[in-house]
C-alpha cells in the first residue's frame, strides 16, 4: 500500500515548468488553484432542478467526476508542453457525458475551456482550441437536441470566464516583471552602494595607512642613531592613526544614516503591494542627520504597522517646520485602536525622547491612526540621566578610551 502511495505521489510530483512549481515559487501551497473545483459543485445541485438523484445520475458522475478530478491535477502538475492534452481530456469528457448527463457535461466543457486558457500562454493559440472546442460541443449539443439558448449561453460564459482569467493572467505577467524590476534596481542600488564606499575607504584610509607605515619604518630605521627622531615619527604616527580613526567613524556613521526620501520612496512600493496608496508632500531640507536618521526610523516602523495591521486603504505623511521645531504626521484610514505598548512603538518614543521630542498616537477604533512627532529643529541628544538610555561615544571620547 505504502509503496502505491510513494507512485502515485512521485506521478503527480510538479514538473519544473508547471503551474504547481510556479506556485511554490511563490511561496503558495502547490495545490492553491484546487480551489476552483469548488465551482464544480453545481454537478450535485443539478438533479434538484431535473429528474432528481436517479440511478444514471448516480453511476455518471461516479464514473466521470474522478476522471475530472485527475485531468485537472494533471493540468497542475505536467510540464507546459503537455498541459493542453489533458484539458482536452476534460472538454473530450465532457462531449462523451452528453448523451448521458446534460447537466455533467455542461459543467465539464465550462472547465475543459477554462483549462485551456491557464494552459496555453499564446492568444491566438487558445482563441483556437476555444473555437474548435465550442464547435465540437456545439454540434454534438445539438444532435443531442440540447436547446440551442443553452448551448449560446455557454459558449457565452466560457468567453466572459476566459475574457477574466486572461486579465488575470496578464496583471499575474506584469506583477512578475514588476516584482523582478524592482529586485534588479535593489541589487544594482546594492552594488552602487559597496562600490562606493569601497571607493570612500580607498580614499580615505589608502593614503593615511601608507603614510603611517611610512612613519614606523623611519623610526624604526631612527631609534639607535637618533631617539629623539623616532619619538617624534611615532607621535606624528599616533596623530595620523587617531585622525583616520575619526575620519572612520564619521564615515561610518553616514553609511549607516538612513535617507528620509529613499525611505518615503521604499514605504510607497511596500504599502502599494497591499493596495495601500501613500501620499507625501514636500520634504523638509537641511535636516540635522541625526533628525533625518530618527524619523526614517519612524516612518519605516510606522509603516510597516499599517502594511501588516491597519487594513488600510490610504495614508499619509506631512511634514511642518517652525522655526523652533519639526514636526511630522503619519495617517492612515485604517481599523485603528492601535496599542502604544508594542515594542515597535516604544522604540519609537525612545528614539524622539532621545533628541528632545515628542510623540503622541491618537487610534480611535475603526477610526484610523494619526501619529505625531514633534522634534526640536537644532536637535539636542539628552543624556543618559535624562532618561533616553546610553549614547554611543563621540570618535574623541573613542579615541581617547583607546589610548
């Protein structure tokens, strides 16, 4: 028995190029598209608008509904060249229950169609298989004396049901590309990036360095014949080594910055993949760097909140400056009762406590959330007895603790 299983699972193992192995690759349950054979529970209804459950209903659709049910596995899981046989199993299966079950083979050509179209990516290769499925459903329909309004409303359906599947297909085709495109622009945003702080420290530390072992090597040469000179050669060394390691952390630091309109521009693209549309107006200039880095930390926290748990179809971020301060709004019309007890919201509070400002959270429910963050425009770190937590050293202090 166990070793039937393993066949019939390696049988139906998803080919590389099929539309289960495309789902995996999306991370999705190989098996999501299984959810169209809910549509297939009209077969059951029929009899009740008929002749009732008779003995022929009964052994029809014990015959011919697994049938279905493996031709559309199959369609899932054979590779792309293959798929279109097996949807023409359905519509062939369909045909052979006419005579038999109207109501079946109704239900059947409805799908073998449909099938087609997830089958076959080319237009005008399917518009074929349509035409030539429909006029051979059409013509032994009507032998069958099947009412010809029945017959035109299903061809009519299957055209509308295409019509939809191939919009699908085709935002399904372009979120890919889309998806990929904004991938590349990351990875080469990414390569840009480590070339240009290769550069930097080329720049920064190629000379410093050789100009320090510049330095030891003359004062190694200097300390028998002249102490004096190599004294002097090691603190000139010393000067250099804590003026490049200041150079270092401040060039760090950038690195490590966040830009406020890259990450207005990261917020759109990820509020827009859950239908979230941001509107922004200007930005403010000039900011102080550690102003601009704090409140990128907030946006990005915030939005993330609305991505994950507002339910949000619109929001916002504003930015108003005074001569005394900076202050900045983020809204959405999401569900609201928002919790300022969360991890991501007291990280928040301690980043603008920490430059001498504030925040306050208003989230009614089903109200939305407004968050406001008011900063001082020349802004002044607290320190640690002010409550906003250690700071990190200043590259002098650093310096100084190394020596």
């Amino acid at each position: 028995m166990s070793t039937m299983i393993t066949a019939i699972r390696n049988w139906l193992a998803p080919a590389p190029d099929s539309e289960a192995a495309e789902n995996i690759r999306k991370g999705a349950n190989p098996w999501v598209d299984a959810v169209h054979l809910l549509w297939s529970i009209w077969l059951f209804f029929d009899p009740l608008f008929n002749k009732g459950f008779t003995f022929r209903w009964v052994w029809t659709i014990a015959l011919s509904y697994p049938i279905f049910l493996l031709l559309y596995a199959l369609c899932i899981v054979r590779p792309q060249r293959n798929r279109q046989r097996y949807a023409w199993g359905i519509a062939l299966l369909a045909i052979a229950m006419m005579g038999l079950n109207s109501g079946a083979a109704c239900c059947y050509f409805i799908y073998g169609c449909v099938m087609v179209r997830m089958c076959e990516r080319r237009m005008w290769a399917y518009l074929l298989h349509l035409v030539l499925m429909s006029a051979l459903f059409a013509v032994v329909a009507a032998a069958g004396h099947l009412p010809w309004q029945l017959i035109l409303y299903l061809i009519v359906m299957v055209a509308v049901i295409s019509g939809v599947i191939h919009v699908g297909i085709n935002a399904s085709k372009k979120n890919a590309a889309l998806k990929l495109s904004q991938d590349e622009v990351r990875r080469l945003a990414a390569t840009a990036e480590r070339e240009r702080i290769g550069r930097d420290l080329h720049d920064l530390l190629g000379h410093t360095l050789s100009l320090i072992t510049l330095k030891l090597e003359l004062s190694r040469k200097l300390f028998d014949r002249d102490p004096e000179g190599a004294r002097r050669e090691l603190e000139e060394a010393e000067s250099v080594a804590r003026h490049a390691l200041a150079e270092v952390r401040s060039a760090v630091t950038g690195i490590r910055s966040t830009d406020l309109a890259a990450e207005l521009a990261s917020a759109r693209l990820l509020l827009d993949s859950s239908a979230v549309h941001l509107d922004y107006g200007s930005l403010p200039d000039s900011l102080p760097a550690e102003v601009e880095r704090a409140l990128a930390l907030v946006i990005r926290e915030a939005v993330t909140n609305i991505h994950r748990h507002a339910g949000a179809t619109e929001a916002s971020v504003r930015f108003a400056r005074t001569a005394e301060q900076l202050d900045m709004q983020i809204r959405d019309n999401g569900r609201g009762g928002l919790s300022a007890h969360g991890n991501g919201i007291t990280g928040m509070c301690e980043r603008i406590r920490a430059l001498g400002g504030s925040l306050q959270i208003d989230s009614p429910p089903h109200k939305g959330t407004c968050l406001r963050v008011s900063v001082p425009w020349r802004a002044q770190r607290r320190t640690p007895a002010q409550g906003a937590g250690p700071l990190p050293p200043r590259s002098d202090d650093f310096a100084r603790s190394v020596a």
